[in-house]
C-alpha cells in the first residue's frame, strides 16, 4: 500500500502495481521513465506524465529516468535537450545520473535486429515508401506480402549490413518485421523496424546511416533501462500488441545455456488518457508553427502552454504537481477546464506571495488637508496568510493615485467605494471623503479627485467606531515607480482550437486581444528592486510576476492569473473581463 499517507482511491495504473507487488512479478521493484523527444520545449501534458511517472517511482520506493528519445535525426536539437532537462529540473524532479539518450542503444537495438533476421523474423524490404503504403491494405482489406519477404537470412543479413554503412540512398530500403499482412491491426503488418537515412545526429555524428522506427525502438530501450511500467498514451494501445511482439520475438529460444542468451527484460507497457486543456493547443508541433510564425514571442512566451512559458508567467512547480495530481489519470480522453489551473496557482499564491500595492489605471487624489511636501511611513502587512513575512513601510503623501474604476460620479446605492461626499479607507493609511470632483473642460472626463482626510483613523481604523464600507488601494504620486504590466489572456478564442477541419487553419482561432500592455501603471516603490521571477499579490487585483526583460529600473510585470475566476463568466457565454 502507498505510505505517503493520502486518503485517495488508487488510480488503475497504481492497482497494476500494487498487484504486480503482490504476485512477486517485479520482486517489488518500480521503474519508470519519462522519454521525451527532443523536437520542442515541454508544455502542462509533459508535466502530466512527468508527475504521473516519477510520482508512481517516488511513491512505491522506485526509480524513474529522463529518456531522450533521439532516435529520429532530423528534428533533433540541442537546445530541446537542454530545454527539458531544465523543466523536469524545475518541476521538482532530481535527475542525478538518469539522463540517458535512446541514441546511446543503437548498436544493440541492431544487434537485436540482426538477432531477429537470424531468427527469420526480419527481412530487407526493397519497396519504396509509397509501395509499402499500397501494399499494406487498409482498415477493411488485408495487405499484401512485399515480393522481398522470403530473401535468405545470409541475404538479409549481408543487406541489413549494407544499409548500415550507407551503400544505398534514403528511402530505398527497410528492414521489416515478418508479422502478418493480413492482420486485422495494421500495425503488425510486417512494420518497418529500420529505414535507411544518411543524416547527422546531434550525439551520434554521421555514424549511421539506419535510423529505427519508434515502434521498435520504444520496447527496447525500455528493455535495456529495465523499466517496468512503460506508461504511454491512448494512442499506443494498438501499438501494443507490436510492444509485445518484438520482445516476445527477441527473446524466443533465450534462456540459460541457449546461445542466444538469458531473455531481456519484458517491460508492460499501460496507457492513459493524455491531458488536453480548454482554449489552447497541446501539440509540439502547433507549438512550434506559433513559434516560428512569431504569433508569441517564443517558446516561454507566457500565453504558451509551455512549462517555461508558465514558469514565466508566474506558475510555482508547486502549482503545476498538485493541478497534475488532482486531474488523475484515467483510460479516457477529456478536456481539463483551464479554471482548474488557475485555481491550483491561485490557492499556492494566495499562501506565499508578498502582498503590494499597484494602480493599473490611475486617476489622481489630491488629499487637501494634508500637509504640502510631508511624508509619513505607513506599515502594510506582507501576507495575511503568513505572519513570518511581516510588515513593510509604504509612504502616504498629500497626492495620490487610485483606481480609475473605484470611482463613480453618480454613484448607484450599492457603490461601496467612492464618490462625491462619500467616505473609504485607503488600505493601511486613513479614512478620506471626497470633496471635489475636477474635470477636463474639453472631454468633460475626470481627472481629479481632491479629498479630505481624517488624521484620527491612521492605519484605517476609526476611534469613534465609524464605519465605511470600502477599502481601497493607493499608492503615492510623488514616490510611486511606473511599470509595464502585461495582461495575458487565454491564447485561442474557442474551447477546442485543434478541432478545425478540412485544412482549416487553427491559427485563425488566435485571440488578438491574448495580450494587453499597460505601461500607465503605478507601482509601490518597494517594487523598485524586485527580481526577476519574484511573485507578488497586487491587492485586489491579482497575482504578478516580474518578468526578465525588466532592467535598469524599468520594471515590467506579467499577470499569472486574477485574484478571482474568470472562465465561469465564458463557459456561460458572458464577456471576460
Ligand atoms: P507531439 O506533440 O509531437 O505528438 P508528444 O507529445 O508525443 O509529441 P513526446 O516527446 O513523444 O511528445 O512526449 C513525451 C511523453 O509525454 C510521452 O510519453 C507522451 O505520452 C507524454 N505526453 C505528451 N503529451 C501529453 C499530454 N498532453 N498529456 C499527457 N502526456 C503527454
Ligand atoms: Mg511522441
């Protein structure tokens, strides 16, 4: 039984492994991987299956790998590799000495080719892509066997060797597993194991000139770590069957004594429904296309999906284990509403961010009966949440700036904050009335408020037990920063953006407003030094975080997320705002 003491039911894959303990299959042991290919940055379904993976490692005593996929040349960079070792870091997850690369088993995996040519189980096909295509049949007609299925194993062998060492150009030849064409899953129709491919690969140079398919490739390099849950997607599970048949075939006639040799490890492979997100794209190469087209700013723009593009954005690692924690795994497709996200940062936040004060859309507040040129320091409470963070001093001054919005002229009875003759509290300073109302001749717009204030509620509180019914934020003109705040909202403006059809284009459904710049913005001048990466509640307003293209004291925040949720008002049809 898990010992991390949760009360939760077991999920279908944590049952497989308690079971698998019961019986003995494993000897208790648990190894997992995560195997990525490198071909872009990770986005919230990796992370999925990262904490899906090492958590099942953590939880039952086990160990878990960083697997780089690389077996597929031409897409592979350098920077994919760099870019998700630093997010699985990130998450949370150690990988100490169990980054390998799938590239390092090529030798072998054609040592196992070449086993099963000796085996009759693998022949040199000479068919060219789209012959094999022809020949495989379809869904409702069987295939038919390519006229290279019978060679000899000595010519098998002696082919397999030449495609090895580059005697013939791209696309001329496969190796192929001898299955059965008239199989009613396609996949086991005499699949591709190798194609012949002369490209440079980013760790193995120009060494090979044969590049295995994923299917066969997949099993082994499970095999050879000796992972025993190989936990995939959905879309795997009629690949299975092939999961199994490889090993299978490998390890026919092994055993103690055989010349063959002991048989290798036969890991299980289980798959679960892979996370798919309201109003955004999961897909690394829909990803990339936003990328390359520069409709954001790059792979950790923080409208992205990525986990550098949240991380950005203001998400904790935190954050992103529970949300991946409390979707669960299970055996079928969904969407995850977005507002679950955000509820998750919004619930870590809420406990660890430094409280401040920022006005995004300031309209000034000139106190009259506060003396010209005086200062006074005002102590705030860092976080409610957390007496550890203390206090800090804010300074209150004769002019002020508030929320253009905490303003109403002919104000409704239920408008609790100010208005002409109307009284509030500015948060942790004093009561004030207002008094006047100044306006632009021309426009007739407001453009201050004089007001006056009562030196008797220092800190917001009266003595004579007088209550108002609105508190409010400030920030004083004349020591307040000014910042860029960058409001982010969701990328697509449609739930599903991945189901246009018929060559529609998912771009199309890019929400133009996705990203507002505020450069009006006044700041408390604590903000001042702030760095890069740090998290902040702006009171009454949201969470921010300052974003890494703040420098020499221009300070540019992003918003990660509202202090209230949004999406309830969209799903119903209503306007975000
Ligand atoms: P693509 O977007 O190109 O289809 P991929 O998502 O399959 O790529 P991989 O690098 O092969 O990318 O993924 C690594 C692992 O992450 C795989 O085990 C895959 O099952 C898992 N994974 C990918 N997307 C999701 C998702 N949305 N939810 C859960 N797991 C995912
Ligand atoms: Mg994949």
């Amino acid at each position: 039984m898990s010992d991390d003491g949760d009360k939760r039911s077991l999920n279908f894959i944590e049952e497989i492994i308690e079971e698998d303990n019961r019986s003995g299959k494993w000897d208790g042991r648990v190894c997992t991987r995560f195997p990525p290919e490198p071909n872009g940055y990770l986005h919230i379904g990796h992370a999925k299956s990262i904490c899906l993976n090492f958590g099942l490692a953590e939880r039952y005593g086990g160990t878990w790998n960083l697997r780089f996929d690389d077996t597929n040349p031409a897409k592979e960079e350098e920077e994919y590799v760099h870019s998700i070792s630093e997010d699985v870091r990130w998450l949370g997850y150690d990988c100490e000495n169990r980054v390998l690369f799938a590239s390092d088993y090529f030798e072998r995996m054609y040592g196992f080719a070449a086993e099963l040519i000796k085996k009759g189980k693998a022949y040199v096909c000479d068919l060219a892509p789209d012959e094999t295509r022809a020949y495989r049949g379809t869904l409702t007609e069987p295939g038919r066997n390519s006229p290279f299925r019978d060679r000899s194993v000595e010519e098998n062998l002696d082919l397999f060797k030449q495609m090895r060492d580059g005697v013939f150009p791209d696309g001329s030849k496969t190796l192929r597993a001898k299955i059965d064409m008239a199989s009613v899953n396609i996949n086991l129709r005499d699949p591709v194991m190798y194609r012949v491919l002369h490209a440079e690969h980013h760790r193995a140079g120009d060494k090979w000139c044969v590049y295995p398919m994923y299917d066969w490739a997949h099993g082994l390099e499970d095999s050879i770590e000796g992972v025993t849950h190989s936990i995939c997607t959905l879309e795997f599970e009629n690949h299975r069957p092939l999961y199994d048949w490889f090993i299978d075939a490998i390890n026919e006639g092994r055993g103690t004594g055989s010349d063959w040799g002991e048989p290798i490890v036969h890991s299980q492979q289980i798959e679960f429904a892979r996370l798919k997100l309201g109003y955004t794209v999961l897909s690394k190469r829909k990803l990339l296309e936003l990328v390359r087209d520069k409709h954001v700013s790059g792979w950790d723009d923080p409208r992205m999906p990525t986990i550098s593009g949240m991380r950005r954005r203001g998400y904790t690692p935190g954050s992103i284990r529970t949300f991946c924690e409390r979707i669960g795994v299970a055996r079928f497709n969904s969407t995850i509403d977005m507002a679950k996200l955000e509820h998750t940062i919004r619930e870590d936040l809420n406990r660890t961010s430094a409280r401040v004060m920022a006005v995004l859309d300031p309209l000034k507040v000139v106190i009259e009966n506060y003396p010209e040129g005086e200062c006074e320091d005002l102590e705030a409470v860092n976080n409610p949440e957390d007496s550890s963070a203390g206090t800090r001093s804010v300074p209150f001054s004769r002019e002020l700036y508030i929320e253009r919005a905490d303003f109403m002229e002919d104000a409704p009875r239920k408008f609790f904050r100010l208005s002409p003759g109307k009284e509030v509290r500015l948060r942790y300073a004093y009561f004030v009335t207002c008094t006047d109302v100044v306006k632009d001749p021309a426009t007739g717009e407001v453009t201050e408020l004089r007001c006056s204030y009562d030196p008797a509620t220092r800190g917001g509180d009266s003595p004579d037990g007088r209550k108002v019914k609105g508190t409010l934020h400030w920030v004083s003109a004349n020591h307040a920063i000014d910042g860029e705040i960058r409001l982010y909202d969701r990328l697509f403006t449609v739930a599903d953006p991945d189901s246009v059809k018929d060559g529609g284009d998912f771009k199309a459904f890019l929400n133009p407003d996705s990203l507002i710049i505020n450069s009006r913005a006044k700041l408390e001048p604590s903000l001042k030094n702030a760095l890069a990466g740090s998290r902040y509640q702006f009171e009454r307003i949201g969470y921010f975080c300052v974003d890494p293209d703040s420098s020499n004291g221009r300070i540019v925040l992003n918003r990660t997320v509202g202090l209230r949720d949004s999406w309830a008002k969209i799903e119903k049809g209503g306007k975000k705002k």
